[in-house]
C-alpha cells in the first residue's frame, strides 16, 4: 500500500497517466513481457532511490525466475 502511494505521488508530480517499462534484447530486438505491477512500480522507485534494494531483488528474481 506504501508502494502504491508512493507511485502515485510520483505521477501526479511528473504530470504523467501512464509510466511504462519495457525490456528488449540489444542483439535481437525481441521484447520481454512486461514486469507485473508490484515490479514495475518497485523500478521506478528504484530510479529516484525510495525503495527498498532488498525488496527490489526479491521483486526482479521474482520476475527472472517465472519468465524462464
């Protein structure tokens, strides 16, 4: 719930609807799904420093590890 506000706030300060992340391979351009929400919001945050590093790799193994 803290995320998500924190997330939010963020936002509405950069005057922004939508934040979106995608990943791509360099070499060969193909696209990864997108990170789940929880995820996406956690990358973010992690950008501007108010997140948790503990929480953010347990977040991103999350996502490495089901995608494989």
């Amino acid at each position: 719930m803290k995320l998500g506000k924190i997330y939010s706030r963020l936002k509405r300060e950069a005057n922004a609807s939508e934040i979106s992340i995608t990943f791509s391979n360099k070499n060969d351009g193909i696209t990864l799904p997108a990170p789940h929400r929880k995820l996406k919001m956690l990358m973010l945050l992690k950008l501007v420093g108010k997140v948790n590093k503990a929480a953010y790799k347990r977040g991103l193994n999350k996502y490495i590890t089901q995608k494989r």
